[in-house]
C-alpha cells in the first residue's frame, strides 16, 4: 500500500513528490485532546480527521496526509478532566507556520480538516494570513465535519440529528475508527435542549460543565459501528470529492 503520511516518506520520496509539486495537495488535520464524556476517549477529534484524510489520500492520487496537530483551543472543555488547551494565538502560529512550510516546498493547494470546534475561528485567521501573504495558494476548509455529515444521514440519526460532544454521531464515527476506545456502557444522553432552542436565532457562547454533567453533550447511548461506518463513508467522499472538482478546474474558482 503507498505511503500516505508525510512523516512516513524518506526524504528521498519527498523529493521525488516534490518535483511535480504543483499537482500535490496537503491534508492538513487539526484536534484536540480533552474529555468526551465518560463513555469515550479524549482523542475523537484527532483520530477522525487522520482515518479521514488516510482513506482520502489512499483513494487519490498526488495527495499527501500531514500528521495531525493533537492538541486545539479547548479552554471551554477545561472543567473536565482533561484538556490539553492551546492558546488561541498559538493554534493560529502553529496553523500559519505549517502551511507556510507547505508552500515553501512548493505545495499550494491546502485542504484543512478541522475535527474541533475550538480551532475553528483560529484556523480560518490562518489560513486568512497565509492567503494574504500567498496570494496563489489555494485552501480549502472543512471546519465542523459534522455539521455537513448529519443533514446526508438524515434520520438515520435518532437525536439531534446526531450532533453534540461526543455524542451519537461522534461516538458512532469513533466506533467506526477505533472501536476499543468507546465503552457505551458508560454513555449517558445529555441533550442542552435550552442550547438547541436558543440556537435556531443565536449562539450561545457556553462552558462545557454548564450544559453536561458528564462532558458530553447529545445522546451516545444512540451511538453504533453501522452509522460509524456510513458516517465515515460520506465524509470520505465529501472530502475527496472537492479535491476532485478543484483538480479539474486546476484550482481556478473566481471569475476570468
């Protein structure tokens, strides 16, 4: 099987990736570590991005997998033990210094795979920064995967069309990518209905601890490998889909 990972390659094969440059597009993944709730690991928006971006680039060609930054912005998450929190201004330097290192090799067509909410606002300032100083790189962001993957899955999803912090959805896709590290004999259902009502007109800025008595939030005990699955396939294809569309339009997308 080809070497998807950067980390993996020799310098050598770098090289050789290299010399066609302009035809290669970084994934570039970014989690988080911090408590999903009793029943899961602290690892879920780290481990799903990597899987995602693996099959991807697995399944296409010219697509290289930067390894995963592990950590995010989780000062919200910190009442429960236990986040590993970046500060925002540096998941916006660590964010900027590699997607400059890309394009100083020559790779200017970036995809961000975000699996946390935290990072969110932080890498789009980056990616912001870099485009202004870059003007012929090309990004393409997916900031909450979630978001896109619960309106195709429809009601196959029980609860809250499967959302919350490790959640059924979450839950379901990590069962999916590493099912020894969920145990649903711990997951308890912690639906913010308050959260969801307030949220059809504006957004809450919430603490974690005022919303879950346990660190997630939605409803795990919905969670199963089937939906994990079917997940992990549509957010796969979304993925390699856009990279698809924008390879054959050579990364062009404004008007001439």
């Amino acid at each position: 099987m080809k070497k998807v990972f950067l980390n993996e390659m020799s310098a050598r094969e770098v090289k050789a990736m290299l010399e066609h440059a302009d035809e290669v597009t970084a994934i570039t993944c970014f989690g988080s570590c911090e408590s999903h709730g009793w029943h899961c690991c602290l690892g879920p928006d780290f481990f799903v991005p990597t899987e995602v971006a693996k099959r991807v680039a697995e399944k296409l060609d010219n697509v290289v997998v930067v390894p995963a930054v592990p950590f995010g912005t989780s000062i919200h998450y910190n009442q429960y033990p236990m986040s590993v929190t970046l500060r925002y201004d540096t998941e916006i330097a660590i964010a900027e210094d590699i997607f400059e290192s890309l394009i100083n090799n020559g790779i200017k067509h970036i995809y961000i795979l975000n699996g946390h909410d935290g990072n969110i606002p932080a890498l789009e300032i980056a990616a912001h920064n870099v485009k202004d100083r870059h003007k012929d790189a090309k990004f393409l962001y997916m900031p909450a995967w979630w978001n896109k993957v619960g309106p195709i899955m429809g009601d196959r999803f029980e609860v809250w069309n499967g959302l919350g912090h490790g959640g059924e959805g979450e839950t379901s896709i990590m069962m999916a990518v590493r099912p020894e590290l969920v145990n649903l004999e711990y997951a308890e259902s912690q639906v913010p209905e308050k959260v969801i009502d307030v949220n059809k007109t504006t957004d809450i800025i919430w603490d974690i601890k005022e919303i879950t008595k346990t660190g997630a939030t939605g409803d795990p005990t919905k969670a199963s490998i089937e939906k994990g699955n079917q997940m992990l396939d549509i957010l796969v294809g979304l993925v390699a889909d856009a990279i698809e569309e924008m390879n054959r339009t050579d990364w062009t997308y404004g008007t001439k």
